[in-house]
C-alpha cells in the first residue's frame, strides 16, 4: 500500500516532521511511504497512493500557498476538522 507525503518547509522543520513520518509508515508492515516536496509532486503520485498525508507550516490559519498548489482538490485542514467533529462529540484521547 503506497502512501504519498507530502511536504512544503520554509525552514526545515516541516521536512524533519515528514522524514519521520516516512519512517513511521515504513515501519507499517505491507506500507510504503513516498516522499515529496510540494515542488516534486505530480498527479501521478496522487493517483497511485492509497493514502495522502500533507505536511506545511500554518500562516494566518490556513497552509502554506505552496501546499495548496500541489493539489487543486487537497482538503483543508480545518474543513477536516469540522468534518470530524461533526461526527464525533470529542475528538479527546479515551473518549
């Protein structure tokens, strides 16, 4: 199962987050984690991942306009989060 990651960092930290997160989905039996900076990511990669995790600094509450552009149909994080509250009253660990 490929698993795309990608990424825009300023200042490196944003890349440092996505390199573990890489290690961490390889460390998934049966998973395989594809790097990419927002500037390498092509539709391809979109279409042969069975999972997208995105990563980018926040300015002024939204991602970073370079993560936006990599994807015309990427989701915002906020909309996510409203989307899973809605379905769940706390999103609180043990609850």
């Amino acid at each position: 199962m490929k698993i795309l990651i990608i990424y825009y960092s300023k200042g490196g930290n944003t890349k440092q987050l996505a390199q573990a997160v890489l290690e961490g989905v390889d460390a998934i039996q049966g998973a395989e984690g594809v790097l990419k900076k927002t500037s390498d990511v092509t539709q391809e990669d979109f279409l042969e991942a069975r999972g997208v995790i995105a990563g980018s600094p926040v300015y002024f509450g939204t991602m970073a306009a370079q993560l936006k552009a990599a994807h015309p149909h990427l989701p915002r994080p906020d909309r996510i989060m409203r989307q899973a509250g809605s379905r769940r009253r706390s999103l609180e660990p043990g609850q």
